[in-house]
C-alpha cells in the first residue's frame, strides 16, 4: 500500500470525533459543566466540603445562559477606583463612610493621652 502525498489533504479523522479545533468550537458554543465535590471526614464527622461547578463556555455563550457578571465587576470592566460608589450600592446615602468616619474619630480620641479625652 502506497501512501500519496496530495497538497491540502489532511489525515482522516478518528471515527469518534473531529479534530480538536472542531471539539473546541463544539464546546465554546453549547458550553460544558464540570461538577465536583470533595469531602474530608474524619471517624463520620465531616471536616470540609468543597463543592466545584465549573462553566467552559464562550463570552456569547454564557450571556445567552444569563451570566454576565464580569460586565458588572469594577476590576475586570477597567472602571475600578480607589474612591468608595456613592451610597456603598446600598441606598443609604453614604452610611459606611460616616461609620468610617465615626471609628476614625474614635480611635483618634482613644490615641489622646487620658487627661486631654
């Protein structure tokens, strides 16, 4: 059996799949979960349970599934800052930084010697 050497011919595929730009594109597309969970227990008593769901999806993808969380992240939108959003995002106008502002002011009092409180 005589192998030829034909320009553009590629090596035939294996009967269960494609190659893996194909598999790739396959998975990107519809998207793949891989779940896990690991428990130690010691005597039936168990210690830690660290439970693994992992999406593979493309951007696409996983916004047609609903999830979008890294447009909302200030660190990977680039709108991350060292000042605090206005009201904290939870409605009260600004309430952790008067308490920031009142610890501050205590602690400033309690660094006083005692006769100057």
């Amino acid at each position: 059996m005589q192998l030829q050497n034909q320009p553009g011919a590629r090596p035939p595929a294996s009967a269960g799949g494609g190659d893996l730009a194909d598999i790739l594109e396959r998975v990107l597309d519809k998207g793949i979960v891989v779940a896990g969970d690991v428990a130690i227990n010691l005597l039936d008593i168990e210690l830690l349970t660290i439970k693994l769901r992992l999406l593979i999806a493309s951007a696409d993808t996983a916004k047609k599934m609903g999830i979008d969380w890294w447009e909302s992240d200030p660190f990977l939108s680039g709108k991350a800052g060292s000042e605090l959003p206005e009201g904290n995002g939870n409605g009260k106008g600004g309430a952790l930084e008067e308490r920031l502002d009142r610890i501050e002011n205590a602690l400033a009092q309690l660094a006083k010697p005692p006769e100057e409180r």
